[in-house]
C-alpha cells in the first residue's frame, strides 16, 4: 500500500520562510533606499558644484556687495535725517546752518573792513 505524503510544513520552516521573506523585504528596501541615496548625492553634487562656480565668478559677491552698499547708504540717510531732527528739537544748529553762518560772518566782516577803511581819520 501505498502512502499518500502529506507535506505539512513544520513550525520551523515555516518560520524561517517568514524570516526569509522579510529578509529578501529588507533587501530590496536597502537597495531603493541605496539607489535614492546616490540620486540624492549626484543632486548635491551639481548644486555644490554651481555655488562654486558662482562663488568663484564672483557674481554672488559683487551683488552682495552692492547690497551692503545700498543698505549703508540709506542707514547714513536715516542717521542724517534722526541726526538732524534731534538737533532741532534740541534747538542746535546744524552743519549747513552752521557753515552758511560763517558764510554770513566773513561776508558780513568784510563789509566792516571795507567800512573802516573808508571812514574818515579824526585828525585829518
């Protein structure tokens, strides 16, 4: 007779067929994972390699650069202007007042000079 075989796995092989998918599972994942990693890397890479390009063209530099510039001036401004609110409000005069008043004084004393020089001597 005859006996038909059953084939019944056992709890071990079962297991490790378990184990063995996840394995094969966890495979796959590293080599995704592995591949997106490089895709990633080869992205840097050319993103790197334009920074320095445009540092070493020094483009990124010189627009900085004017920027400073633009912003220095227009902090002067400012300053000039609270600069000069503060002097009025203090009642002080200011550098252009100050030098149109000395523009005023040497005028002013040469017309003196030019009076005295002109005035007649009491002994004459």
């Amino acid at each position: 007779m005859a006996r038909k075989q059953t084939v019944q796995s056992s709890p071990v092989a079962e297991v490790q067929n378990l184990v063995l998918g996840q394995l094969e599972d966890a495979r796959k994942r590293l080599v995704h994972f592995e591949k997106e990693l490089v895709k990633k890397g080869r992205a840097q890479q050319k993103e790197i390699e334009s920074l320095i390009k445009g540092v070493r063209s020094g483009k990124q530099l010189k627009q900085i650069e004017k920027q400073a510039v633009a912003v220095g001036a227009e902090v002067k401004n400012r300053l000039n202007g609270l600069q000069d609110q503060v002097l009025a409000v203090l009642g002080v005069a200011s550098h252009d007042e100050i030098v149109e008043l000395n523009r005023e004084l040497v005028r002013l004393s040469k017309k003196v000079d030019l009076l005295l020089s002109k005035k007649p001597t009491a002994s004459a």
